[in-house]
C-alpha cells in the first residue's frame, strides 16, 4: 500500500471532520449479492452467446461467485433463479456453497419461461394457469426454506401488449390473491421482496409497474412484504433517490438490483454508466440510517444489495468483479459525506452549499482508502489485477463452450 497517499487521504479527511474508523468499519460490513445467472451465458434478445469457460451447473456457478468473494471479501452470497439452477437436492448445492465460504441468497422464482405464460402467470385470466404459477411460487418458498434463503425475489413479466387485452383491476386481484397465498407460506424470518418493472416484455401496461404499485401490494400483505429496486426498471428520468428515500422512511425497503441503464433495462455493470446515481442512492440510505430513527436504521440494516446483470460481451468474472467494486466505490465516497455539514446548509436554505457538501465527497479520490480497508482484510489491493494475473480464468477454459444459459 501507498503509505504517503493514505496519510495525505486521511489528513484530509479528518479536516473535513470525516470519522475514518467509523468510514472503515462501514466499509468491511457491505455485503453484495451476485446473481448466478450473471456468471452463465446470456444474450440480447438477437443472440445468446456461447463463450468458453462459462459454468455448466450451479455448481460451478458457485466456484466462480466464490472467486469473486475470495478476491473482494464482498459478494458471500449467490441468489437462484429456478428452474435456472434446478437441482435434485437444494441441500447438497447449500452444503456446497457453504464449503466455498458462501450462502444462497435471495430465491428468484421465474414465471417467464414457460409457454402458459405467454399472456401472463399469476394475473392470467386462466385460473388453471393462474394456479401453475402459484405453485411455482409455493415451491420456491420451500427450496428457500431448504436453502436457508432469507428472501424471495419475486419479478412478474405479467402485462399486457394492447388496450383491452387484459381486465386490469381483475389481473390487479389476481396478484393480491396469488402474494397472499404466497406470504402465508413464509416463515417469520422470511421476507418477500417486490420487483416492479414499468415495460417490457409487455409494453402496454405491466402489472406492476411501478414502486408506489410494489408499496401498495407490500402494505397489504404485512411487514415481511418489501420492495425491491432495480436501477434499470425506471422510466428515463426517474429520480431513484427519491423513491430510495421515500421507502426507506416506510420501513419497506427490501433490496435492490444493482445495474446501469443507458435507454432500457440495459443490465449493464453497476456504476459505469451514472456512477453519481449509486452515490446518490447511498447517499439516501446513509442519511436515513443517521437520522431516521431507530426503526428505519433497523431497516437499513436488512437491505439486500444484490446485483441482476447478464454479461453478454464481457467476461464474466470480470464483469462480476468490476461490478462489486464500483458499488463499493460508490458507497465510499458516499460515507465521506459530512450529513450534518449537508443538513445544516439545507436547513439555511442554503442550496449551492448543501450541494457542495454532497458533491465534494463525490470527488475525493477513495482508492486510498479502499487499499488500506483491503490490506486490514489481507484481500488484494487491486482484486482485478490479482484476478487477470492469476490462473482461475485460465482453469475454467477446460469446461469448453456450451454451458449454463437463461
Ligand atoms: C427482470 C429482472 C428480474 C429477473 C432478472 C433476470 O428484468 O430484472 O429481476 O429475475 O431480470
Ligand atoms: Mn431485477
Ligand atoms: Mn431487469
């Protein structure tokens, strides 16, 4: 490590009244989530490519997401997506997990795959269909209670293409009913977190299309019900910020899924396209853990910060690693906010000034800080080079092409 760059950081840092020992200890305590479909092949809706090296099971995706964790001390949990990761014994793949120092995460059911649902799953206007997909669902819950699984990540592709195509505030019961049935089947320590997604596969209306439909669903169904935000599932324009903060201070923000967006639900890597977006949602969770009180600081504890990226011309594993790290990044510079310097300038009505406040930790430089937090954890300083320079990417080349795809 840079023993001069950390001093000057740190001499800095603290003149701007930074506490370095709380900054670190923050730091060492983020956990994100990758997602087992992003170390699989993918493709846009024109190709799915086949590279080599990709796993060819979930078991194999779970040696990769354990190279990712070991170089970054980051990412120990992996979420599914059945039927993507079926396996005959969900045990056997936790038992697996669990010797490669990870856990299974969030379970994501998938209602997408299967013909049936072609005009919808869980809001079809066939009852036979509507009930497939709630066994679907059913099943899931008890893979996640197999696999220790805190969450059920659910995601509907339910809408419609054309006026008139779908009774909407039937199909808008038809969920209700469908996430009753669902929570009922929970344990108490389980939770279901709502995925809202304005278009696309269906570009009429979607059934949920929104956060405030998510939060409107989630307070029916009770306290173990969140939502969950995909940073690509907006409209162009949204401020995700707001919507961070606002379900923060209702105690119902369950998790999120990191990606970034360009025009659509691009799924390309966490923080390379609006890095300030992630700085600014950290931003909001930070601020409500300091002064939301004790309930909403609670919350915060529990927000599942997974990423949902398919890597289509990457390589996966770098991908993943890049990934990881600019969320990290982001959440660094987010903690050298000084929230009472932001909070007092707000209160003065004083607007460049609290927008400098927030602006200036977004241009410090934390890779000093990163280094010292990696070198306490005895992880690489630079994961990706020690990742490029190291022989795991070479090893997997033996599994050939043709493996795990959506
Ligand atoms: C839908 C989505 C959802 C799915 C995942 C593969 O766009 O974000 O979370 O489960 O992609
Ligand atoms: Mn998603
Ligand atoms: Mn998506």
């Amino acid at each position: 490590m840079n023993d001069r760059a950390y001093a000057l950081f740190e001499e800095q840092q603290t003149a701007r009244g930074i506490n370095l020992v709380e900054v670190k200890a923050s730091l060492k305590a983020l956990r994100i989530e990758t997602p087992s479909w992003g170390y699989g092949d993918s493709g846009t809706r024109f190709k799915v490519f086949q590279k080599a090296g990709v796993p060819r099971n979930p078991f194999e995706k779970f040696q990769d997401a354990a190279e990712v964790h070991r170089l970054t001390g980051l990412a120990p949990s992996v979420a599914i997506h059945i039927p993507w990761d079926k396996t005959e014994d969900y045990g056997k793949l936790r038992s697996h997990a669990e010797s490669l120092g990870l856990s299974i995460g969030a379970v994501n059911p998938n209602l997408f795959q299967e013909d049936e649902y072609m005009l919808g799953s869980v809001t079809n206007a066939d009852a036979s269909i509507r009930r497939m997909a709630i066994n679907h669902l059913l099943e899931c819950v008890d893979i996640a209670k197999e696999t220790r699984s805190r969450d059920l990540s659910l995601w509907f592709a339910d809408g419609t293409n054309y006026p008139g195509q779908g009774h909407i505030r039937n199909r808008k019961r038809w969920m209700q009913e469908a996430l009753e049935e669902v929570y009922k089947a929970l344990n108490a320590d389980m939770r279901l977190l709502i995925e809202y997604k304005c278009f696309e596969p269906a570009f009429y209306h979607t059934d949920l299309a929104d956060w405030g439909m998510a939060y409107n669903l989630a307070q029916k169904l009770g306290p173990q019900a969140e939502v969950l935000v995909d940073t690509g599932h907006h409209l162009p324009g949204a401020n995700i910020e707001h919507i961070v903060a606002y379900l923060l201070d209702e105690r119902r923000l369950g998790g999120f899924h990191f990606n970034s967006r360009k025009y659509a639900d691009d799924d390309l890597i966490a923080g390379s396209i609006n890095p300030y977006e992630l700085f600014l949602i950290f931003y909001q969770i930070l601020s409500a853990r300091q002064d939301g009180g004790a309930e909403v600081a609670e919350s915060v504890e529990h927000i599942a910060y997974m990423i949902d990226q398919s890597h289509n011309i990457e390589q996966k594993i770098p991908a993943m690693l890049r990934s990881v790290l600019n969320v990290q990044t982001q959440y660094a510079k987010a903690l050298l906010i000084h929230l009472d310097e932001v909070n007092a300038a707000a209160a003065r009505n004083d607007v460049l000034g609290a927008e400098h406040a927030v602006r200036s930790a977004f241009e410090c430089d934390v890779t000093p800080l990163l280094h010292a937090v990696r070198e306490e954890q005895g992880l690489p300083l630079d994961p990706m080079k020690s990742y490029l320079a190291g022989s795991y990417g070479d090893s997997i080349l033996a599994r050939g092409k043709g493996g795990a795809s959506w």
